[in-house]
C-alpha cells in the first residue's frame, strides 16, 4: 500500500516524465512541487516506491522514470475522476471534422487526421472493413523513435494492425493497454487507447498508439469528446 502523498509524489513524476521524456530528480520535485518534504526526505519516499515497483532508476546517479505500474496507477487516477473536463476547443476541432451527409470513409479520413495531429500520436480507425492510418510522422519527432528496438517493434505492430486489433478486449468505454498489458512482449514500450464508436450507421474502432510517454490525460478527454459528439450526432 502507498500513502495519499506517495500516491501524489507519483502522478506528479508521471506528468513531469511525459513533458521532458527526462528522468525527474528529486531535487526537481521539491524546488517544483510542494509535498511537505525537503529533498533528502523525496529521495527516501522515491526509493520506496522504487522497492514498490512504481519507478525505476536508470543509472544511480540519475532520476527516476515511471514504470507500467506507475502509468496504470496514473491513468486510473484519471478515469477515476480526476482527470480535467473535456476540452472545449477539442471539442469544436472534431465537430467540424464531421460531417453527417458526407461520405462515411472520407469522413473517418479526416477524423483520423484531426485525432492524429491534436494528439501527436498515431491513429487507427477501422470502419467497413478497411483500417485508416494516420500519423507515422508524429511518431518520429518522438525522443523514443530514437530507440530502434522501439521503431522495429511498432512498425512491426501498425503493419499488422488489421489483425493484431482483434486480439484486444473490447467492449463498452475506453480501453487502454499499457506496456507489458498488451498481449505481444515486443509492445512492451508502446500503449493503446482503443474505443468502439458509430460513424453514421457504421461500426467503429478508433485506436491511438504512442510510446508509454504519452499524454493520457489528453488523449482520454480527446476520445472523450469524439464519443459525446457521435453519440449526439447519431442517436
């Protein structure tokens, strides 16, 4: 079990993890957050969570990185509730990407783009039996498409993905699978935001693949959004 503050020591290491793709020190968490404790004091909370299984240290004079628990356990603080309301703008940018009286795939054409270059990730979405992609290029301004193990294993991941899809659990709601959750090992650095949805009368899978150093609290509001105004627009 972790405590409150520990749990908050957490989130805040995730968030500062996803903006600077950097490990976080714990002089950096006390000089820009307040948690009540000195620096030396972070140090020994940050090791215990490191025996607990939620960060890891690269190198021993380096800061710590998130592990997939560290991310379940971020991404569950979100869909628990604490994760901000849906973007306004985000919002406005998909509604006018849809279009009710336009052709279905040129729609989810242009669905895909929009989702791809608000998130910076990659999109899939299957409609009709034919998957569009967009958004390899947002996947190679990332610090880990440096890592070739990285690139090789997503590539292999978005050429199948026709495939690969079938083998997610899906259902009502967002799904999402972080790192080693995904049922390959070679996925074990990428996650995977999927959601059904209806695009005119159309079934729908939309899913957003990035490395594990995505924004979620973005991403989840973004699908978020789209679901509200499919839902209003098609019911």
């Amino acid at each position: 079990m972790i405590s409150e503050r520990q749990g908050e020591i957490i989130k805040r290491l995730v968030k500062e993890y996803i903006k600077t793709a950097e490990p976080v020190s714990s002089k950096f968490l006390s000089e820009r957050h307040d948690f009540g404790l000195c620096s030396s004091s972070i140090r020994i909370e940050l090791q215990y969570l490191i025996n607990e299984g939620y960060l890891e240290q690269p190198h021993t004079s380096a800061g710590r990185i998130p592990t997939d628990k560290a991310y379940r356990f971020f991404v569950n603080s979100l869909i628990k509730g604490e994760k901000e309301k849906n973007e306004r703008k985000d919002e406005n940018i998909l509604q006018k990407t849809i279009n009710k009286n336009e052709d279905v795939l040129r729609t989810a054409s242009m669905l895909a783009k929009a989702l791809s270059d608000m998130s910076s990730n990659f999109i899939a979405l299957n409609l009709e039996g034919i998957t569009i992609k967009e958004g390899f290029d947002e996947i190679i301004k990332k610090p880990e498409s440096k890592n070739e193990d990285f690139m090789s294993s997503f590539s292999e991941l978005i050429e199948d993905f026709e495939e690969n899809m079938q083998k997610f659990n899906r259902g009502d709601g967002i799904k999402i699978y972080i790192g080693q959750e995904n049922l390959n090992p070679r996925w074990k650095n990428i996650s995977i935001i999927c959601s059904d949805c209806k695009l005119n009368s159309e079934k729908a899978m939309i899913s957003m693949l990035g490395p594990k150093r995505m924004d979620y609290k973005k991403n989840i509001s973004l699908i978020n959004s789209l679901n509200k105004i499919l839902e209003n627009l098609y019911d």
